[in-house]
C-alpha cells in the first residue's frame, strides 16, 4: 500500500474511531466496531495501529491535534493575562463541547504516553507565562504557575463534565479561573511599585528570552540567584 493510500486509510479509521467515542465513549471504540465504520479489514487496523489502546492512543493525539489547532487559531493579543484568561476559557469549552476527547485526554492518566502534541500545549502556556513574567506582572516562577494552572483548569473541566448540564453551576469556571490568576499574576503597576520578588520573575524570563553576555555558568548562577529572591 503507498503512503498516500496509507495515510487516508488511517485518517478514516481515526474520523470512524472519533465519532464512536462521540457518541458512545471509550467502551465504544472497539476494533470491530471501528473496522466497520471506517469500512476496512482487521488486519488492517492491526497493522497500522497494533491494538486497541494503539488505536486510543492515536485518537487521543488526534484530539490534542483539534484541540492545539484551535488553541494556536486564537493568536496573541497585547495583554498577556487576558491571553492567559482567554485561553483557561478556551479550555473549558473544549472539554465541554468534546467530552469524551476531553476525558480520553486528560481523566485517563498514562503520563509516559502522552503524545508530543501534549507537549506543546504545555509549551504554548509556558510561552504566555513567560510574556506575563517579563511585563513585571507573575507572582510565581513560571514552571509552578503553569502546574497550578492546569491543575485548576483541568479540574474544573472534568468537574463540569461528570454534573448534568441541567445541574452545573454557570460561574463555576470564571470563578475558579479569577481566583487562579489572581495567586498567578500581578495588576499592571509603575516599576517602581513592583514587588523585588516580580523583579526578579521578570529578569529571570528575560535572560531566557532575549541575548546578553553573560557566559552559560554565569547565566545558571544568576537564574538560580533570581529564583531563590523570587522563592523568597
């Protein structure tokens, strides 16, 4: 089979798998049940995929794929907090639109299977972080904002999820979301009224995102320095 014929073959499988796990969950997405509806053959789901979970797993990078699309489709802003808000609601509708994706992405942990495209949403909210530190305005370094952000994030989302529509609490996420980014960042302030900790953030990302001539030992030395007054 060529690679063309190959790539659409398992495109199809992946749309067929997609909407069984739509409309019927995990426990939907059997290899027979995908086999028909994507019209092949067994050893050929086998053969590109090697079994079920091969399979899952394949339809979970495949929704990350929707959803970083989608992510990437919104674009910076001038106000790096409001990207940061902008993005949590984002995230919540995703789950809430595409529940069972959503549940498949982030209710199942397999950390040591977590496609790269897992990778780069977290990257992509690391990148927006790191914005925010360097306007002065992180409360934290980025790498514990970001845990705590997530950790929120998906929480709700999966809270939201498991309550019937009927049932769920419409402020839930916008509160939980403005109680986070207030632990998270800072009002935009005259430098001088910055706090030494968000100083020393803001230094910090910049050394990382922008040249200076300091040497590599020098620079490690200088991140620790800053982290330390940061974790102060």
């Amino acid at each position: 089979m060529s690679d063309v014929t190959a790539n659409t073959t398992r495109e199809r499988i992946l749309v067929a798998a997609a909407d069984l796990l739509a409309d019927g969950g995990a426990e939907a997405v059997s290899t027979r049940a995908v086999a028909a509806a994507a019209n092949v053959q067994a050893p050929t789901l086998y053969r590109l995929f090697g079994d079920k979970q091969g399979l899952l797993d394949a339809v979970t990078a495949h929704g990350f794929e929707q959803y970083l699309a989608r992510k990437k489709s919104l674009g910076p802003t001038g106000d790096p907090v409001e990207d940061l808000r902008r993005g949590w609601d984002g995230h919540v509708e995703f789950g809430l639109t595409h529940p069972a994706f959503y549940v498949l992405m982030y209710g199942v942990p397999q950390p040591e299977r977590r496609p790269a495209t897992a990778a780069e949403t977290d990257r992509l909210l690391r990148a927006v972080l790191e914005r925010i530190a360097v306007a002065g305005r992180l409360r934290m370094p980025a790498e514990a904002a970001a845990g705590l952000i997530h950790a929120a994030n998906t929480g709700v989302t999966l809270s939201l999820i498991a309550t019937p529509s009927a049932d769920r609490d419409p402020e839930l996420s916008a509160r939980t979301r403005e109680i986070v980014l207030a632990a998270v960042t800072a009002d935009a302030e005259p430098t001088g009224n910055a706090s030494l900790a968000t100083r020393a953030l803001s230094l910090e990302a910049t050394l990382t995102d922008q040249a200076h001539p300091l040497s590599t030992a020098e620079t490690a030395l200088l991140h620790e320095w800053l982290l330390r007054i940061a974790h102060r």
